[in-house]
C-alpha cells in the first residue's frame, strides 16, 4: 500500500435509503455488531495495558485516516456529517462501554462510545491461526470495523437490534446479514485505493483470503466442529468474500444491501 487516499463520494443517502428499505422490507433485522472501524487523523492509536507505540500504531492509524478520510467525503458530499471513529489498541483486556474486551473477541466496534477495539497480538495471528497475511488483509479488518461504524451513524446497526429483539429466532441470520454488509463496505474502502493507485499486486488476493478465513465455516472444521449455518453471527467463508468483491469491484455502497 502506498500513500493516504481521499475517496469520492460514494451516495451515502442513497446507501441510507437501500438499508432502511432493505430492513423494513427485506427480512433484514437485528444482529451483533461483530468484528472492524477507526481514529481520527490528528489522533494516535491510545495506549491501554501497554501497546507499543511501533510499526503497528503508525499502520493502522495511517489506515484508518484513509478510510475515515474517504466516507467524510462522502458523507460532506451527501450534505451530511461524519463522525469520526477512534481505534484503540491494547494488550489482553480493556475496559468499554460495551464490558470488558479481551483479546479472545478479536477485533470490535463498540456503538456506545463509537470506537474500535484492536488486540495488540491480532495481526500475527491473522497471519498465523488464520492464513491470511500481508498489509492488505490487515487493511481489510480496520475497513470492516469501520464499516460498522458507517451502520451506526447511518442508524443501521439500531434498527437491526431492535428487530433482533422482535424476532430472537432470527438473530444469528439477521447478524450474519450486518457483518456481511460491512464486508461490501470495506471493499468500497478497497475500490476507492485502488482507484488512488496504493494498492500493490497481490492485495485484492490478501483481503479476499483474509474474509474467508474468518468465516463462520472455516472456524468450526478448524475447531472440528461440525458445519451447522443456524449457528453463524458473520456468515460463511464464500459470502464474506463474495461481498467484499462486491463492495471492491462496485465501489457503490448502494451495492451493499445484504437486508433485501
């Protein structure tokens, strides 16, 4: 990857339109709010329980300043305001509006203070436990995370909650539906750099690999689970890619309606 990018505008009312749409008639609901989001370009990644102030602070924090920097445009061209994530690093534990985060979650955004939450030890073992290394792919989880961001400042994450709340047998598959979405939303954030010319041969490949190997499929044959989809919260290892391919070669958020 190379130098920061400024995304286009990417039609964030007309994402706001497709997902209430989407939610309201669709089957779409409610979900956990899963895994990625970031920091604002001024800030630097914050220290809890002694994260180092190294190569990791400065890559994600460049990361999330272009992912943060391209849906502000968007958002500022749709005549609407963004709101920017921060991204705290820590070691082991820390404390959040959402309870305890622990290194065992991986990677995740917490709505009640509009921050994602990355383990110190995440990136080695995306590319030890998981198969899945190289920048781009550690790219493509800070994009995730942001896209459930972008879904709680565009109310999606609330709506699909409540809807949880209403229907509880459907919650893993209205889950799966949020984390999918945010999939497609950090390919946009991957059409929009490559478009700027940072993206180096092989990085599509890495983010494609680094989907699938969080799905919901791979992780249980890894812990020599039987496959059961009934017990999925982020889909399988062939949606997650499907949909970041979606969102990278559409670069049009309207094209992330997994709700309809």
């Amino acid at each position: 990857m190379g130098v920061p990018i400024i995304g286009g505008g990417m039609g964030v009312v007309g994402l706001l339109v497709a997902l209430v749409f989407g939610l309201l008639g669709g089957g779409g609901g409610g979900s956990t709010y899963g895994i990625p989001s970031a920091l604002s370009p001024l800030d630097a990644p914050q220290a809890q329980s002694g994260p180092p102030a190294d190569d990791t602070g400065a890559f994600v924090g460049f990361v999330e300043t272009n992912v943060q920097d391209s849906w502000a445009k968007s958002f500022g061209d749709a005549g609407e305001t963004y709101t920017r994530a921060k991204v705290v690093l820590y070691d082991s534990q820390t404390p959040t509006a959402c309870g305890t985060g622990s290194a065992a979650a991986g990677p995740f955004y917490c709505p009640g203070d509009s921050k994602v939450y990355l383990d110190t030890s995440f990136f080695n073992e995306l590319k030890t436990r998981f198969g899945a290394p190289g920048d781009f792919a550690q790219a493509y989880v800070i994009a995730h995370e942001l896209g459930h961001h972008v879904q709680n400042l565009l109310g999606v994450s609330e709506k699909v909650s409540r809807q949880e709340q209403r229907d509880p047998a459907h919650a893993n598959q209205l889950s799966v539906r949020l984390e999918l979405q945010a999939d497609c939303l950090a390919g946009v954030w991957g059409h929009s750099a490559k478009q700027q010319g940072i993206l180096d041969p092989g990085d599509v490949e890495e983010g494609l690999r680094a989907a699938a190997s969080v799905g919901d499929d791979t992780l249980q044959r890894q812990a020599g689970q039987r496959v059961n989809p009934e017990t999925w919260t982020h889909g399988s290892s062939a949606e997650r890619s499907k949909w970041f391919r979606t969102g990278f070669d559409s670069g049009d958020p309207n094209s992330c309606d997994t709700f309809s």
